[in-house]
C-alpha cells in the first residue's frame, strides 16, 4: 500500500506538479501553461434531483474555475485516452431546499484514464468532489482528499480506494 501510495505520489507530482515555474504568473504562468499543452477545461454547473446523491435537491456551481488539461494518449481515432488535470477549484454545493451551501475545495490533482468501454480509472492526488450513487461509499456527496484512486464502471459505479487520505460529507454539512 505504501509503495502503491509513494508511486501515485511521485507520478502526480513530477507530471503535473513540476511542468510550470514557481516564477510564472499571471499572462506568462497562461502563456506558458498553453504552450505545454495545457487547456482551460472549466467546469459546469449542475443539479441533482433529491434522492439521487443527498436526501434532498442540490444545485453545484464553480465559484473558483482555473482547472487545466494536457492530453497525455489518445486512441487511434483521437479521442483521449489518458488525460493529466489540475488547477484550483472551489464548487459551491448548495441544499435547493434550505439555501444552505458549503464551498467545496476540490483543487486535486488527477490522471484520468478513458477506457474504450465507457469506464474511467482516477489515480488522485488532492481534494476532488465525488457524487456517488452507488459505490464503495454511501449514496452522496463527498469530498475525497488525500492519495487514492477512483474506479468508475461504464455504469457509474464508483469505488474509492484510499492509500492515505479523508472524505467529508458534503450532503451533511448542508442538510
């Protein structure tokens, strides 16, 4: 577990952590972050009927969007195959009954493969906002931090398999 949660880190870092200078901002940090291959990949609202994750309607909206992408594989048709994504992000999660709502970080750091059958296999470094519906987790709304890896079938199941790590329940914090 230990060899499997150094590995993920070590990847994670060295491809996504250390393309960019520490000295880079602003126009230069965009600039050199598009000549790396590096593209903008914003984040959309959303909402989910209740029942679906949490007890109630819930309503997501990026309040903090500057997520990037860099197309590592593609398949022969040019679709995908195994992209890098980082960048910080905060998702205002909101009850649509209450108006409660929780700013959610979920500034990870991933490389997500896409399977040709429609699944995807997340290897995690960092805070990411996981839906689940059916899982290893309960029915809900989590924010997964730490070294794991998410599997997920080409029939949504999701199943979260921490090397080091926390989740906190986002349906709770604004029920």
């Amino acid at each position: 577990m230990r060899r499997t949660a150094l590995a993920i880190g070590s990847i994670l870092a060295t491809t996504l952590l250390g393309a960019t200078p520490a000295h880079a901002t602003g126009a230069e940090h965009s600039g050199l972050q598009h000549d790396l291959g590096w593209e903008p990949a914003p984040s959309a609202p959303w909402d989910v009927a209740a029942g679906h994750r949490c007890d109630f309607a819930i309503h997501g909206e990026p309040v903090v969007d500057e997520v990037v992408q860099r197309v590592l594989a593609r398949y022969p048709d040019g679709s995908p195959k195994s992209v890098a994504y980082r960048g910080d992000l905060v998702v205002r999660v909101t009850n649509k009954v209450s108006d409660v709502f929780y700013d959610a970080d979920a500034s990870g750091s991933a490389i997500v493969e896409y399977r040709a059958d429609g699944s995807q296999f997340w290897s995690v470094l960092g805070p990411v906002l996981v839906g689940v519906g059916e899982g290893n987790l309960d029915r809900g709304m989590y924010v997964v931090d730490g070294v794991y890896t998410l599997a997920i079938s080409a029939s949504g199941h999701k199943t979260v398999t921490m090397a080091h790590g926390s989740t906190t329940d986002i349906c709770e914090r604004i029920s």
